[in-house]
C-alpha cells in the first residue's frame, strides 16, 4: 500500500520526499511535507480496490536534543527520534527479508530442517542504540522456526506421522462425495485425499472449509509455539558458532547489507562504519576461595573460572542422617544400589556427614503411580531428610515430582537421571546441590571473612536481592506469571538464599507481590506482608541484625520498563522496610542484570591464549564500561564465565539507582566475585547468582501451574 502511494504521488504531493514506514501508524521524512495532512486514495490489485490514507503531520524529531543526550548533557532519552532514525535503518531490509521483532531473516542466509514441518531460518538482529560513542548500530546473527512451504497434505503427515498419506482419519467428511464431484466439475481435478478432513477458516458462526490437498503453506511464516527438545537440539546444533565464525558471519552480513549505498540512509544524512567497533576491556582477577581447614587445600584461586573439589572439603557440610531412595527407572535393583552407594561416598568424601544406611529400604515404583509412591514413602517416614529419586527413562515426570514433594509433603529431594553415565564428575556435582539443600555451604568468598574485606559488603550487615518474572510460552494466553525474589540470608558469607515465589497477573512483568498491608479479618489490627518484608525478616531472625544496605539485582526487564518497574519495586522495598520499624530506610542499589541482548565481545586477536580461553572466548572476567555502554548512566558489560561451546554473551548490568554510591570498580568487582560462588558447580556463572536463583525458582514454580 506505503509502496503504490510512493509511485503514484511521490513526485507530487510527496514532493520527492520519500518516507520510511514503521509498518504500524508513522512515516518519518527527512524534511517537511509541504500540507499538514492530506487524503489519498490508492488502488490496489486486478480490482483496484480503494483504500484511503491519511497522511498527518505529527511532530519534528529534535536532533539537538538527541545530541546533547549523546553528548552527556542531558538526561532524558530522547525515543522518538532514535525512534525515527531506527525505523530509517530498517526501511530497506523490512522490504527484502521477513522481519521478526527487530530480526531479519531470509532462507538465503542459510536454512535446515528441524522436523515436524518446521525449518530453522537464520537471519539478523539489527537495532540502533545510544551509546558514549554516539549512535551505535547493534548487528548480530540469529535464527528461529518457520514453517516450510510445503502443501498442507504434506505438513500434516510430517506432524502426525502419517506414513500412508491416503489413510482415512477416524471421523468421515459427509460432504466428501459432493466435493469430490464439484472439484471434478469445476477444476478438472480429481482429489486424492477424500477421506481426510477440511481445513476450517473464518471463524465459528461462518464457517469456510478449505481442502488440504489444495492448500499450500505460505513460506515466511513464523512458528510460535514451544519447540520440542529435538527442535531445540537441531536448532543449536545448527547455529552455535565459535567466536571467530561468529565474528566472520557478521562482518559478512553488514557487508552483505552495505548500509553505505542505503539510499533512504543517505536521504536522513546516515552512515554506518563497515568495521566492528573497538573497545577498551578490563580483566577482573577471580577472587580466592575458602574451604574447609580439614581438607589437604583450603583456598584455591580459580583458573580461567574454573576450578574442581580435588583435595577439598566443603566449607560447611551439612547432616544427613534421615534418607532413602524411590527409583521410577526400570535400572536393575543392583544398580540403583550403586548410585545411592556412589553417591554417599562422595558426599561424605567432600565434608558432608551422610549416613550409609537409608531409613527405609530403598524402593521401586512405576511411573504410572508417582504419586501414590511418594505418599507411601511420606508415611513410612514422615522425618525424611532428603528423598533421592531416580527418574523414570520417559522423560516429563519431574514436574510432577518436585509439585508434589515441594508443596505438598514438604520433602527435600533430589532427582537422578537415570540416562548419562555416573562418573565421579557426575556425583560431585550432585552432591553440592544436596549440601546446600541440607543448610551447607560449598565453599565461601575468602575475603568475605576478613574484616572489611568486601567493600560495600563487609562492613555492615547487607542483603542481597535477585528478582525475576516468568511468563508463559507463546500460545498460553491464561496462564499466570510467575515472580520469584531470592536473598542472601547469611552476612558476611553471603552464599545461602531463600526463594519466594507468587503467581501473578499474565505477563505482568512489575513484580505485585513485593510489599501489602491489609488488616486482621478476626483483631482488626494492621497486617503488613509481602516477599521482601519476609525475606528481610528471615534474615533478621538469622542474623539477629536487620540489614543496613540493600542490594537489588532485577531480572528480566527491558529497556522500556525500566521506569515503571523502579518507580513500583522501589517504593514496595521502602514500604517494606518501612513496616518493620519506623524510620528504618536502609540505602538501595537497583540494578537490572540483562542476558538477553545481542552485544557480543570479540577477543582482538583470536587464538592468543593471553586473550582467551580454551573455547575462544573472551576470559572470564573481561568488563567493558565505555565506548558501547549508555552515554550517562552507570552500566557495564561483564563476561563472568568462561565458555563452553559457541560465542559466550556477557551479562549487561544498568544501575538504575544506587544510594549506596557504588564506584564503578567496586560494583564490578563485587558481582564478578558472587559469580564463583554459585553452588551447583565448581565454574564461575554467566549471570549473578541471586538474579540466577531466582530464575530457577521462577522456573521451578512453572511446574506448580
């Protein structure tokens, strides 16, 4: 439509302006239209079907604002006009490829079968950003599902696993004689497929049924359900690319753009660097470790984020003297015995006291009565410890389990797959979850112990926060989000959270839970309540000190929320803090913890072992605060893990508020240091681990629906 009323009145009315359309209701030129609004009428198709357009003069997007903001001199983001220059950008790629979000993607860039009728596209991000260096275009690749082009015939047998496709489905089409002889008549085609049924479109009270056997599925169309773990798998497999492939595919695909010969580009006055930008880094050392004086090694310095429990004893190992496993797998009985055997050992070789003995005898059950066997288990020892439980071999009933054990019978468990091999790795790892489950601590910050060792930390009794909302998958249009808000309830340590969880409005992404007051139904008097005043109590009750410095990390949130999500939240701590004695205000760090962004860190030489690990990555560590980060505010890009398989993504950090008046070294050191003490292994983690465990627990809580 944007298309014909260019050709027709470009010339004219348009004046050789030509506009860059958003797709929705805005059309941004480089200089004035010369009417306030006009009426045009635009034909389209053999028809010639009308439609009118209006076209209405708005508002000027004010480049001096957007200077003096990329400047530091003012504060305010100007939107609207990066708004604009965005949507310029992104003019020629949205009439060439299938635009995603801010994603481009085309089966030229490369495309692969992922099963079920769907195949994995790749394609482009490509977003403009303020930055200290001005305005900064972010280009990165990525991929996602489609559904193939393919006839509708096909399609369904592909999903349904239909290996004869002229099998009849169990319910009859009545009409099936009279359409078969109208298309006979009227297309000269005899249809194949007369047993299978139509395709309903229009809606319930009109219906129009269409033949599958005539249809075919239009190529570009985006898939936006759940994908199964076979999907996801083929999907990763397919796209995950080391640093330097990763590096590679970029500058290609901004070659492959050339944003320099952009001609609506070149109208607005843009351009755009053909090279990647250069950053100066940091490399943050890793902090030391404290164990267990009873081990052979009681500190170990972490190398290249990594380190393992070889001559180690937990720095707090827990009791379990109450335990027994229920296995759902069909594993002979000797080896079930064996896990649980292997399993002790190593607990008790790490620094936990676990007795050998189970209380009960170990049992067996099928995965058909999951529930009833973990009742039975319940009576029969009503001060379990810890439940071990083998999984049954068809994956699907973890949930189930950890609904019912966690909210009903309040059992502390612990799942084993019953598939991957049971090395001495495997075990270990199982083991330090159990001993924080029991109340241990794997191990501990050494400086956390020292007086004054950790600034903002140490000198004064201080919480930390991690936040975070879940939302249903794509489709799911009644379930309820999820929030979930983790705190550290031991200082100086700081290694043991607590979680809270609470469903919430659908998709609401303001955490709703944080802070109420209400009155006694049966005394009448005030009630306060609420996540974070029970998190600040139990650290009371813990501590015997109520904090005196409030840390927040803030999962989840973009950009645009950033404003309603600190006005809400914040005034929720301060009434919360405010409940629980008058006057008591201690200072808060808000700060939000980003993962999901396309900016990704390239070492300047790649292979150098001094730049990077043994995946090619940058090393953990590795901070960037300039150049790339907001041209006022206090943010930073850090890399805290060392990676695994394809390119690594740093954690973007943004302090949106901060009255505990954090340097930028001191807040960077401190979340880098919390990355080592994550308790389910010996590596350094990609995201701080209260903003972690709250991820989990929302995630964990998904299971409850």
């Amino acid at each position: 439509l944007l298309s014909e009323l260019i050709k027709v009145h470009g010339a004219t009315s348009l004046a050789h302006k030509t506009p860059a359309y958003d797709g929705n209701r805005s059309l941004y030129t480089a200089g004035e239209l010369p009417f306030k609004s006009m009426d045009f009428v635009v034909k389209l198709g053999r028809q010639e079907i009308e439609y009118k357009v209006i076209v209405r003069y708005v508002a000027r997007a004010n480049l001096y604002h957007l200077q003096q903001f990329l400047n530091g001199r003012q504060r305010d983001s100007p939107h609207d006009t990066i708004q604009a220059l965005d949507v310029v950008m992104r003019e020629s790629p949205s009439l060439n490829y299938v635009t995603v979000s801010r994603s481009f993607f085309s089966k030229q860039f490369g495309d692969q079968d992922i099963g079920d009728g769907l195949e994995c596209w790749r394609g482009y991000y490509q977003s403009l950003w303020p930055t200290q260096m001005g305005l900064s275009l972010n280009i990165d690749t990525c991929s996602t599902s489609f559904y193939k082009s393919i006839p509708v015939v096909q399609f369904v047998a592909d999903c349904l696993r239909v290996t004869n496709p002229t099998q009849a489905f169990s319910d009859r089409d009545r009409l099936k004689l009279t359409v078969v002889q109208y298309f006979v008549q009227r297309y000269k085609c005899q249809l194949r497929y007369t047993a299978w049924p139509c395709l309903q479109s229009g809606n319930d009270s009109k219906p129009i049924y269409l033949l599958m056997e005539v249809c075919q599925i239009i190529e570009g169309q985006k898939y936006t359900r759940k994908l199964s773990d076979t999907q996801v798998a083929s999907i990763l497999t397919a796209t995950c690319k080391r640093p330097q492939e990763r590096e590679n595919s970029i500058i290609q695909m901004v070659g492959h753009n050339n944003y320099s010969a952009d001609r609506l580009a070149q109208v607005f006055g843009i351009t755009v660097a053909n090279q990647m930008t250069n950053v100066q880094a940091r490399v943050l050392p890793p902090p030391t470790l404290k164990y267990h004086g009873s081990g052979r090694e009681k500190t170990v310095a972490p190398s290249i984020g990594q380190w393992n429990m070889i001559n180690k004893k937990m720095a707090n190992g827990g009791t379990v003297n109450s335990w027994t496993c229920l296995s759902f797998s069909r594993m002979p009985r000797h080896f079930v015995d064996g896990i649980c055997n292997d399993l002790v050992q190593m607990c008790n070789s790490i620094g936990m006291v676990f007795n050998p003995k189970p209380v009960i005898e170990v049992q067996s059950a099928s995965p058909n009565n999951i529930e009833a066997a973990l009742r039975d288990v319940h009576t029969r020892a009503p001060n379990l410890q810890l439940l071990i439980v083998i999984l049954p071999d068809v994956t699907g009933h973890y949930g189930k389990i950890k609904k019912l054990c966690e909210t009903e019978l309040d059992i502390v468990s612990q799942c084993i797959n019953p598939k991957p091999r049971k090395n001495k790795q495997y075990f270990e790892n199982v083991a330090l979850k159990i001993n924080v489950k029991v109340g241990g601590r794997n191990t501990v910050l050494e400086r956390a112990i020292i007086p004054n060792g950790i600034p903002f930390v140490s000198d004064v009794p201080t919480i930390i926060f991690g936040a975070d909302v879940t939302h249903p998958v794509a489709g799911e249009d009644s379930s309820a989000s999820i929030a979930a808000v983790v705190a550290s309830m031991d200082w100086p340590q700081v290694t043991i959270y607590k979680a809270l969880v609470s469903a919430q409005e659908h998709r609401k992404e303001i955490i709703q839970n944080l802070f109420w007051n209400g009155t006694d139904p049966e005394k009448g008097t005030p009630v306060n309540g609420g996540m974070i005043r029970e998190l600040l109590s139990s650290f009371y009750k813990r501590t015997g000190r109520k904090p005196e410095r409030i840390i927040f990390y803030r999962d989840g949130v973009s950009e645009g929320q950033f404003s309603d999500v600190l006005l809400h939240e914040m005034d929720a701590i301060r009434k919360a803090c405010a409940s629980m004695q008058q006057g008591y205000l201690p200072p808060v760090t808000f700060v939000i913890v980003q993962k999901r962004h396309h900016t990704r860190l390239f070492p300047e030489v790649h292979g150098r072992r001094d730049l990077t690990d043994r995946s090619g990555n940058i090393l953990p560590g590795t901070v960037v605060d300039t150049s790339i980060c907001h041209p006022s505010e206090f943010d930073f890009y850090l890399c805290s893990h060392a990676g695994i398989q394809g390119t690594s993504r740093p954690t973007h950090y943004h302090v949106l508020y901060d009255e505990n008046h954090f340097s930028a070294d001191a807040l960077q050191m401190l979340t880098n240091s919390l990355c080592y003490t994550y308790a389910r292994c010996t590596r350094s983690v990609s995201v701080v681990p209260p903003a972690y465990y709250a991820h989990l627990a929302a995630f964990r809580a998904r299971h409850y629906d």
